[in-house]
C-alpha cells in the first residue's frame, strides 16, 4: 500500500468527521464497532485499508449507512 493512498485517506477523513460529529472518541467508536482503537486511529490516518466488513461494522456504530460512509471515496 503507498503510504499516501488518496482513496484510504479520504475513508479515513469521513470516519473521523462522522466520529466527531456524533461526539464519540476513537476508543467509544471501536468498542461500538466491536473493533480496536488502534484500528480505528490507523483507518483514520490512511494507514490502514479496512475490509468491506469492517467499513459496515464501522458505519453502523456511527449510525448511518456504509454508502454514507464511503462518500467522496473513489479512484
């Protein structure tokens, strides 16, 4: 994965506007979406490329759906 990947960065930007619009920090949106802080930090800084399973859990812990979620997302 190239460290800057414009497509990981822009998942991970909507994941911490939508956290950070419903009040919750990393840790009370991980334990909400069964997932780990670390996880959560590393999706929102483009390191990490969570799998569709995990955007959805992610999605659903912040209350809103999975296409919401991947908005702007694209290639």
């Amino acid at each position: 994965m190239h460290k800057h990947d414009h497509i990981l960065l822009a998942l991970g930007l909507n994941v911490r506007r939508m956290r950070e619009a419903n009040g919750l920090t990393q840790e009370v949106l991980a334990e909400k979406a069964g997932l780990d802080q670390t996880y959560i930090s590393g999706i929102e800084r483009g390191l990490r490329n969570p799998g569709i399973k995990n955007v959805a859990r992610i999605a659903k812990a912040l209350g809103i759906t999975t296409a919401k979620l991947c908005e702007g997302v694209g290639a």
